[in-house]
C-alpha cells in the first residue's frame, strides 16, 4: 500500500510552527523519503500469498512427481 505526503503542506506547517524553512523542508524530504522506502517492505498478506502460491506449485509438483514414479514402476514392474 503506497501513501502520498504533500511536502508543500507539511513544511508550511512546520514553518508556521516556528521552524525555519531551509529545516523543514530537510525534515520533510526525509519524512517522504521513509514513506517511500517503507512501501517496499512485505507486508503479512503478501506474505501469505506468496506462501499460498508456493503450496500449490509443491502440491503440482508432488502429483507429477507421483505420476512419473506410478509410470516407471508400471513399465519395470
């Protein structure tokens, strides 16, 4: 989930609060810059999607794997 910050809003609030604009606007870009890195992180459902993915592919593999075998004990045996 990706969020937004409005730089221009956040540093005219900072400066109302008595910060100087050159620090607020430091401050600001490092506040956008953490949101935007922690976009990247996995979060627990995607996490469990992937999982869920995952277990269906061992699934598939397993019942072709079971497949194959049932196939050459049939052909030797």
């Amino acid at each position: 989930m990706a969020y937004t910050i409005d730089t221009a809003a956040a540093t005219d609030r900072l400066t109302a609060a008595g910060m100087d604009a050159k620090t607020a606007r430091a401050v600001v870009a490092v506040i956008a810059q953490a949101k935007q890195a922690s976009s990247d992180f996995l979060t627990k459902a995607d996490l469990r999607a992937e999982l869920a993915r995952l277990e269906q592919r061992v699934i598939l593999w397993a019942v072709v794997l079971a497949g194959v075998l049932f196939a050459a004990l049939r052909l030797t045996g």
